[in-house]
C-alpha cells in the first residue's frame, strides 16, 4: 500500500489538509489592533471570539481531511479511490470559494480594515494539483490491472 505513489501523494494531501486546521487563514489589521480569522472564527489580538458562524468551513476542512485519509485504504478499490479524488478536487474548490467568502465576511464586519491573506490560502489549490496527480496514477494503475487481465 505505501509503495504506491498514489498513496504518498494522498497522504501529502492529508497532512496538508491537517495543516488548515492549526492556525489562521487571514490577518486583518485595523489601526492598531489585529484580528485573524481561522477555521473556528475570528479572533483579536487577546484571543477573544468575535460573533462569526463558522462551522461550515470547520466541518469542510475536517472532511476533507477524513476522506483524503479514507481514500488512502481504498487502495483495492480503484474506481472508487479515482472517484473520491475527483470529489476531493471539487470539496478543495469549494474550500477556496468557502475561504474567501468568510474573509470577506470578516472584511465587512471590521470596516476600513487591510486584509492580510496567509500561507494557509494556498493550500487548497496545491491539493487540487496534488490530487490530480494522484488521480492519474489511479488511472494509471487500473489500466495497467486490466491490460494484465486482458493478457491472461
């Protein structure tokens, strides 16, 4: 299971995705006082939460990040461990569009504020690449099973 490229690359995805959840997504800085928005809400310098509903983006980065490590066990089953990076692509778009809405959420509710966008922005994007990678690979080993099945 761990020889396969396809899992290594899906387990980069996991612990990416893993990385979402440890730290902010965005800084906003207002005159003199800073605020960061994370996956479990905005909060200023002192850490005290701000009222923000953000349990939709929690729930989408702990899922992502458990279906990346499920797929990785369905390595028997290759049309399913294809069909779940496709989804997975999809889930990680979303991410994206998910994480610049609540940053412009937050911008609105802070107004005159500069928004800061942190490392973690960039993640959803390079597991997008990553798991089309992965997907190839699937890809690539299926044809492989059924071009031996063909031979036999």
């Amino acid at each position: 299971m761990l020889q396969r490229s396809q899992t290594l690359i899906l387990l980069g995805v996991f612990i990416l995705s893993l990385f979402l959840l440890t730290g902010p997504f965005t800084r906003f800085t207002l005159e003199g006082s800073e605020f960061v928005l994370k996956h479990s809400g905005l909060f200023d310098t002192s850490g005290v939460k701000t009222e923000m509903v953000t349990w939709p983006i929690s729930a989408l980065f702990i899922g992502v990040s458990l279906l990346t490590f499920l797929n990785i066990f369905f390595y028997r089953h290759r049309m399913r461990q294809m069909r779940i990076a496709i989804f997975l692509i999809f889930l990680n778009a979303g991410m994206v569009l998910m994480m610049f809405y609540y940053t412009s959420l937050g911008k609105s509710q802070l107004e005159d504020v500069l928004v800061l966008y942190r490392l973690r922005f960039v993640i959803p994007p390079i597991n997008m690449i990553l798991l089309y990678f992965a997907f190839r690979r699937i890809r690539r080993d299926e044809l492989m099973v059924k071009a031996y099945d063909r031979i036999r």
